[in-house]
C-alpha cells in the first residue's frame, strides 16, 4: 500500500481526500496544515498531495526534494513564480501540478484542445465558471486550465490573449480572445462550461461537480500513478494517458 501525505489536511478538501485514500486501500501517512513540517511529513510518505496554499508551496516541494519522494501539486492560484519553482522542483523530483484532479475535468480539457485546433479564429471561446460563496480566487484554477488548453491548441498566448472582467464600454470583443467569468454563490463545487461561439452556431462543452470527493478520487489515482516515475513534471492528461 502507498502512504499518502496530505498537506492541507484540515480544509474540505484534506478530509475528502483522507476519504478517499481509504477507499482506494491506501495508507494515510499524516497530515499538515500552517504551522506543520512539510519534510517530516514527507520522510513518512510514499508520496505527498499538496491543498494548501501557493504561500506554502516552496516549502512544500523542497520538503519532496529533501526526502526525494514525487509531490501532487492540486492548490490553486499559482502565480508565473509558482510555476518556476515547480520547473525546478522536477529536476530533481517527480512533480505533478494540475489545476483540477478530477478525471471529468481532465477529459474536458482535452476535448477541448480537440475542439480549439480544429475550429477557426472566427469562433470565439469564452469560458464561465461558477463556484461556491466561499472560493478566494478567480477565474478558477479550472478554468484557466481549460483555456490554457484552448490557447496551446492554437498557438498563442493565453496571458495576453484572456479577457476577463468586462464592465463598462469595454468595445468589440477581440479576435482570437478567450474571455473568462465567475460566479460564486451557495455551494457550488464546481461547474464549468467551455463556449465555443460561431456565425449562427455554437458548442458547449460542459463539467459539473456534484461532490468534491470526485477531486479527491482523482488525486488520489495521479498520487499512485505518481509514484516510481522519474523525475519530470507531469500532468492528470498522462495519469488518463491523453
């Protein structure tokens, strides 16, 4: 059996988690929240699953790289310097950063760079997501993963090419655009549709979550995946070999 390290272990998402990792047979190695040691944590796992905060995150990995175990990166709101730091991290370790775990979502994504490489610039993708009252950041993790997913199909820039927060005369939508928007409200676990806008016909391609703990089965299956792989920096695409 792996023993799986949870950091965040106290949030919503750190109890499905344990949840899940006992119905998948698994072993709980521990969990830690602010204030605990990532590196005794990860001295008594297999591997770690990381739902903290992106504040956390560098002492998270360098707790992986000290005990040389493979780290699931599921928190989100990770900033350009967070990516570095996992770059980094995967030289030495086997670092999985997704931002939504769930196998669905993961699918979603690829359907839709399918979908994005195929059809033309003249239809415009917009991406809306809705989740509960209490979620901090936005666009969300998901959301920017799916439209990372559209802009790499198409070769550009997702940085420069989102549109997000229109208020206001803000003029003609732009071409090749990928807009974002979020609403919050209620409990929500996560829903998210990907609109694919052409001249007198459109596309939805759609996630919804009913429950968190399809976020937990998926992390817990990249977290065992995870482990025995060289070092590198992978993806939940390669856990569904997509």
């Amino acid at each position: 059996m792996a023993r799986i390290g949870i950091i965040g272990s106290e949030g919503r998402m750190g109890k499905a988690l344990a949840e899940a990792i006992a119905a998948a047979g698994e072993t709980l190695a521990g969990g830690i929240d602010k204030g605990g040691d990532p590196l005794a944590l990860a001295r008594a796992s297999d591997v770690l699953v990381d739902f903290s905060s992106p504040h956390a995150l560098e002492a998270n990995l360098e707790a992986a790289m000290a005990a040389s175990i493979p780290i699931l990166i599921g928190t989100t709101g990770l900033e350009e310097r967070h990516h570095w730091l996992c770059d980094a991290a995967a030289r030495t370790v086997p670092v999985l950063q997704t931002g939504n775990t769930s196998l669905g979502v993961t699918m979603l994504a690829h359907l839709v760079r399918e979908a994005a490489a195929r059809l033309g610039e003249d239809w415009d993708i917009e991406i809306v997501e809705t989740h509960h009252r209490m979620k901090v950041d936005a666009p969300s993790g998901t959301a920017l993963l799916l439209g990372e997913a559209a802009a790499a199909a198409r070769g550009i820039d997702l940085a420069s090419e989102a549109e997000r927060g229109r208020d206001g005369i803000t003029g003609a939508r732009g071409t090749g655009a990928i807009g974002f928007a979020s609403l919050r409200g209620g409990t929500v676990a996560g829903d998210h549709t990907v609109h694919f806008l052409g001249e007198n016909e459109r596309i939805a391609l759609s996630h919804l979550a009913e429950n968190r703990l399809i976020f937990a089965r998926g992390a817990v299956r990249g977290a065992q995946w995870l482990i025995g792989k060289a070092r590198g920096r992978y993806g939940m695409g390669e856990v569904l070999g997509i």
